[in-house]
C-alpha cells in the first residue's frame, strides 16, 4: 500500500474526460488534492464535481505557457504547492500522410509534445519547493513502440515525449525531482469500433490501472526511479507474431 500520496497537491492536465479523468480519480481517491486542468471550463468543473473530495478545476490550453503559468500559480495556492503533474493532456485525429496537412501535424505535436514541456515548465518553480516533486507523462505505445495508418503526428509526438522525459530526468534530479512515463496500450476511436462492445468494454476498465501506475510513480516509495517507462497495454504489445496467439 502506498502511504504518502494523501494531502499532495496533484496538477493532472486533460483531465476532464478518459485516461486523465481516470488518472486524477485514483489520486484523489487516495486523498490527493487534485487539480482538473482542462479547455473547457463546464468539462472541467463536471469532473471536479464528479471527483469530489479537494478536486477543483482549473482552465489552461496546454499549448499556452502563459495560461498555465497562471493555472500553475493558482493551483500552488490553493493547495499548498504543486508536488505531482501528471502531464497527460493529448490529442489524436486520424489523418494518413497523403491527406495529412502540414496544420494538423502542427496541432497534434503542439498539444502532444509541445504541450508536456509547457506543463513542465511551468509546474517546476512549485514541484522545486516539493520535498517529493513527480512528473508523470502519458506517452503510449503508438510511436514508441507500435504503428498505426493514420497517426503519423501522433507516434511522433508521443515518441517525442519519451526523449524529452530522459533529458528531463536528468536535469531535475539536482532538485530531487522525478521524471517517468506511463504508456498506454489502444486508445478508443473510430477506427476501433468494429472491434465491439466488450473490447471497448475491456479498453475503458483498463483506465484506473493506467492511473494506479501513474500513482505508484508519484509515490514516496518509488523515489529512486526516473527516467523510465512503463508500459500498461494489458499483454497487447506481447506476441512476436499471429503464431503466438494459436493456442
């Protein structure tokens, strides 16, 4: 059982719906004072309402430092400092390369890649004054690891993250800080829908075991891990080959 995460201040960015909403109801179930970062104000109150406990929201686009510069300010005072960002805010429009315009390839590694080191950046005056500070990234396994037609932008950001993060770990250490990943298997779109109700059943239950790892990462007992992934896919990413699923 993790004991120290109860009274931490917690920053969890694109958090008013899927993998973040998710991510932010394990911590504040384990008594965190968790902040909703979100665009939209109405999303952003729902899901502190949903939450409950100390969750609140606050509004920032991830692509604008002045926005969280301000959310980041509020949230410290609020909540007595920032000890946790969990760098999560992302987007993933489907567009192959011959239909993808040189916009959307922009738009997606502005929140995706761009949009972590904004949130870094400006979380770290608090996460310094930290006597624990955690940064947890939501990368995933497209890019890193797997490919799929039509997220190009996507892989590539998230691929991204992963190199911004060893970099990151090893210039934050000096103020005790953290730096991980946690890296999610399918993320549901349309392009999933044919594979049915109980798939996306499985996809959605899996949701609290990615914020479970996001938490073990920002725990006291995981101090001496930085600069690391962990991939949280189920088994997806397992079989070498259709041969290995026969039996």
């Amino acid at each position: 059982m993790l004991t120290s995460i109860a009274g931490k201040s917690v920053v969890v960015t694109g958090a008013s719906k899927g993998i973040g909403k998710g991510i932010a109801r394990v911590f504040a179930r384990n008594g965190a004072k968790v902040t909703i970062v979100a665009r939209h104000r109405a999303e952003a109150k729902a899901a502190a309402k949903e939450l409950g406990g100390d969750a609140s929201a606050a509004i920032a686009d991830v692509t604008n430092l002045a926005e969280l510069e301000k959310m980041a300010k509020s949230a410290a005072r609020r909540n007595g400092g920032i000890d946790v960002l969990c760098a999560n805010a992302g987007i993933f429009p489907q567009a192959r390369i011959e239909d993808m315009s040189p916009e959307q390839w922009d738009a997606v590694l502005a929140t995706n890649l761009k949009g972590t080191f904004l949130a870094v950046k400006a979380c770290v005056p608090y996460l310094k004054k930290s006597a624990a500070g955690r940064i947890v990234i939501t990368s995933s396994i497209t890019g890193p690891i797997t490919g799929f037609p039509g997220w190009t932008h996507y892989g590539a950001s998230k691929s991204g993250q992963l190199g911004f993060l060893r970099t990151a770990a090893i210039e934050l250490a000096k103020y005790g800080i953290t730096v991980n990943a946690v890296m999610p298997g399918n993320i549901i779109t349309e392009g999933l829908e044919s594979l049915g109700p109980e798939y996306h059943k499985t996809m959605a239950a899996s949701i609290p075991l990615i914020g479970y790892a996001a938490l073990f990462l920002a725990s006291k007992e995981a101090g001496y891990i930085t600069g690391q992934t962990i991939v949280v896919d189920g088994g997806q990413i397992l079989p070498e080959s259709l041969e290995a699923l026969k039996d």
